[in-house]
C-alpha cells in the first residue's frame, strides 16, 4: 500500500490516454511509477507555459514568476491545474488529492472500494 496522486484509471479519459501513449513509446507493459510519470508529464507542461510567461527570460525568478502567475487553467493527467502555485505556495497538489493503492501481482489498484468508485471525478487542489 502507498500513497498515489494518479492511479491507472479507464473512466478518466486524460489518464487512459496517457497510458496509451506512453505505451506506444515504451516497452514497458505497465507504467513502473504512473504517479512520477504522470506528475513528471504535468510538472513539464506546467513548466513550458511558465517559460512561455517569462518571455525570453529564462533565469530563475523569471520561471518562479512565471510559475506564480499561470493566466490559464491546465488540463492534466493528475488533476486539472488553476493556479498551482503562488508566492507562498508551492505545492501543486493538496491532501485531498492523494488516494491509497496498491500493487498486487502487477495490478494496481485503489485500497479502499470508496475510492475506486470515486475515483472517475477528477479532484482539485483545494
């Protein structure tokens, strides 16, 4: 059992179509870690449209601001993103995000049946 933001889900169509495609670019069967994968995709889409704030200004403070001060709403696989992040918070997800699973003989699933029935809404960082 572990703590997950993202577990393998059908009914959400971004995280299906996230595992198809990473299917197609690797030879792993299943997704070692889709939670790393997963925020890994988001974290560098989040980070290409703070670049695209900064301008030309890739420096540091100018990627902080940028990150600060997103003017649009991101789709992503872990959960749709509105202002992840600001001067004081730096923390794109919040605790009502996180679900428990577990990996038994190469299936991944939610630990509590509540969950998993719950789990086709996406949540958002409160």
């Amino acid at each position: 059992m572990s703590v997950q933001t993202v577990l393998p889900n059908v009914f959400l169509e971004r995280n299906n179509a996230f595992r198809l495609k990473y299917r197609k670019l690797s030879d792993e069967s299943l997704i070692g870690s889709m939670m790393s994968a997963a925020q890994t995709y988001d974290a560098m889409h989040l980070l290409l449209r703070a670049m695209f704030e900064a301008k030309a200004d890739l420096s540091g403070p100018a990627l902080k601001r940028g990150l600060e001060n997103l003017p649009r709403r991101y789709a992503g696989v872990v959960t749709t993103y509105d202002k992840p992040f600001s001067a004081t918070d730096h923390d794109a997800i919040s605790a009502n995000m996180l679900w428990l699973g577990t990996w038994r003989k190469g299936t991944r699933a939610y630990f509590y049946a509540e969950d998993a029935k719950r789990a086709s809404k996406i949540r958002v960082k409160e």
